[in-house]
C-alpha cells in the first residue's frame, strides 16, 4: 500500500536544480535553519575529540569537552575571525589555540589566553567566547543547527522520537565508510532515496531481495519520510548472497526480522535499517550541481570482534547500488539542466518524492496551496 500522490504533481522545475539564487536561499533557509546530520557520536569519544562539519561557508569543530558533553562552535577566532583548525579530525590537548596570535580557548569555548590584550582598555576575555552553533545527540548521531534561534530537536524530530528504539543504534560502529562526489544537485539523490519505482530497471540484484512492490510508508509527510520494504526472502539482508552477515540487531523480533526500514531526514540524512546492520548517508551541498555522499556501515561491535565476521557482503551490495543511482542522478542533473526540459508528472509509486518536494518548498517558503 503506498500513498497516492496528489493528482497531478509534477517534478520540480529546473531552477530548483542549476540556479545560484535557489542555492543561497536554500543555505539560508533550509541549511542555515534545518538540524542537519553531522556523524556518529562514537567519532568522539575521549574529552578532546573533534571532527570539524563543513557546510558552505560555515564551518564547525564538533567536540567532546571535559564533562564528556559534545559542544558544537564556528571554526573562527573571536579576534580577526581567522580560521582556528584545518586538520578535519584529531584530539585537542586541553585547550584550542589560533595559530595567528595564539588567542587560547577551553574546551567548552571560553577565552583563556589572549597575549598583551590587558594593554587594552576595557578588554574582557568572557566577552570573547568561541561562537557556539546547537547540536543534539540522537540514537548514537550528532545533529547540529546554524539557525538562532532553532526549533527544539526534540520538536523537529517528534515523528521518530522513541521509533527506532529496539535496534539500539547507540551502541552500533562504524564498520566501513566511503565517500562520493556525485555531479548532481542534492534534491536529485534525496529523491532517488524516496522511491523504488527505479529498482526493477536499475537495481535487478536488489529488486531480487525487495521487489519493488513490497513498499509502504509509515510517515508520510514532513521533515522525515519513509516506510519498510519486505524481503522476499524472510530472514535475509540486503547482501550479494541476500544472507544477514551478523546477528539480528538489538531487541529486533517479527517484521522487523523481515524488512528493510529507509528514511528520509529532510534535509541532508538517510537511514537504513537493517536486520543486521544499518546504513546511513550524509549529504553535503557542494554546488548547485554537485553533492559529496558519505556512506557508512555500521554494526554491533560484538558482531565485529567475531573472527568470522565479513561486512563485505553488506559493503559491497550497497556500494553497487549506490553507483548505479549517483549515475543516474549525474543523468538526470544533465537533462534537468537543459532548456527543454520541463516538469514531467510523478508516479503513484513516487508518493514520498511529492511528499519531500512540499517539505522541501514548505521550507524555502515557496509552498504555493
Ligand atoms: S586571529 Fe586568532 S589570535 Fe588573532
Ligand atoms: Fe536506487
């Protein structure tokens, strides 16, 4: 059972794809006020531990302080503004220094050092704290938020508060990693993610494992989309066997045993589950024609200290399957790029990508009735 699609919906016009003032709007109004997915908490997991999360001109170093909390702030001294940190991941030792004039900040973004500024009159270290952005930790991810004043997360993701509970995504790892650059805007993957009309034709191997009928979706509107698809085969995984390659994750029983769950975080996450591993991909906006996909694995860590553990089967499934959708997105940026084109009508089998575009226009204020 899927949804129907509003009769009459069509793809989005070209300009949502190529134009530059689409593009800054997107970055004010949607990457600038959205949670956005930064990556696995276990990426930092001792006081010190920093991956820095680019996103168009902004840029944060993501951190564990002393307290064991994870603090989100700008990659920019409060003196001159100068870059603080270029190396994309490490460990500060107990303080973050600009390597301009060496103004030194703690860990949780307070000013400590800052030479021969008490010549200056009225000059106040508290007054110069590292800038801080939001974030929000959530089964295992980081999410964080540009915007001033941002929705609470626990508001923005009400839908899914409590949903995915009996995989106990906390205590997964990251078992393998690639990353892409895709020739396509953003939207054009996000899209691609939000329907299996493609599978028969595109992806054979995985229309084998989850024929491209056996789709429903449990949320159907708003900031996450998506639903289960069932496995033809019960018991088996999205691999090139079709076998699970580790044991069912958490407290997984029943349906769950037999589908593979995909959403879509509006705007930049899509999850995975599967019975035995999950996966997940980051979006970042490169350009308006350009996306770099970070795809992870992740797995229980028990099932990874077994020697006989073998993610390849999982890696290299999704791995095949993720080329042969860049392509085709890198295709259709192509012909959406052309002056011929034009908006052509959506499926009843491409529901959810009705359903992202509102979102989508809802959030750049272009929601016409
Ligand atoms: S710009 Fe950072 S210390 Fe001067
Ligand atoms: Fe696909």
């Amino acid at each position: 059972m899927s949804t129907r699609t509003a009769a009459g919906a069509k793809t989005l016009p070209g300009r949502y794809y190529t134009s530059e003032t689409v593009y800054r709007r997107e970055s004010e109004r949607i990457f600038g006020e959205k949670w956005l997915y930064a990556g696995r908490a276990g990426r930092i997991t001792a006081p010190g531990d920093y991956f820095l999360f680019e996103n168009g001109n902004e840029n944060l170093i993501i951190l564990r302080n002393r307290r064991g909390q994870i603090r989100a702030f700008h990659n920019l001294c409060r003196h001159r503004g100068t870059r603080l940190c270029k190396a994309p991941e490490g460990r500060f030792s107990s303080s973050i220094q600009c390597p301009y004039h060496a103004w030194t900040y703690r860990l949780d973004g307070e000013l400590s050092g800052a030479p021969n500024m008490h010549e200056v009159e009225g000059f106040a270290k508290s007054d110069y704290p590292l800038l801080p952005a939001a974030c929000a930790e959530w089964e295992g991810g980081i999410f964080v938020n540009f915007g001033e004043n941002p929705e609470p997360f626990t508001e923005a993701y009400a839908a899914v508060h409590g949903k995915f509970s009996i995989w106990h995504l906390p205590e997964l790892e990251v078992a393998h990693r690639i990353e892409y650059t895709v020739r396509a805007n953003w939207k054009l993957i996000m899209q691609n993610y939000s329907e299996c009309y493609h599978c028969p034709s595109l992806h054979p191997a995985l229309n084998r494992l989850t024929p491209y009928r056996n789709s429903s979706n449990d949320l159907e509107a708003g900031l996450i989309l998506g639903g289960p698809m069932h496995l033809a085969r019960p018991g088996g995984s999205m691999t090139m066997s079709g076998l699970t390659c580790a044991p069912p994750l958490g407290e997984i029983t029943g349906e769950a045993l037999n589908s593979i769950y995909y959403y879509v975080f509006f705007p930049n996450f899509l999850l995975s589950l599967h019975p035995d591993y999950v996966l997940t991909h980051r979006l970042d906006r490169l350009a308006a024609d350009r996306t770099r996909v970070i795809c992870e694995w992740l797995f229980h860590p028990d099932a990874m200290a077994r020697p006989e553990f073998d993610p390849s089967g999982a890696i290299e499934f999704w791995n095949m399957t993720n080329r042969q959708d860049w392509e085709v997105c890198e295709l259709s940026q192509q012909g959406v790029e052309s002056r011929a084109y034009r908006p052509g009508p959506y499926a009843e089998l491409e529901s959810m990508i009705a359903a992202f575009d509102r979102t989508y226009l809802e959030a750049l204020g272009e929601l016409q009735g």
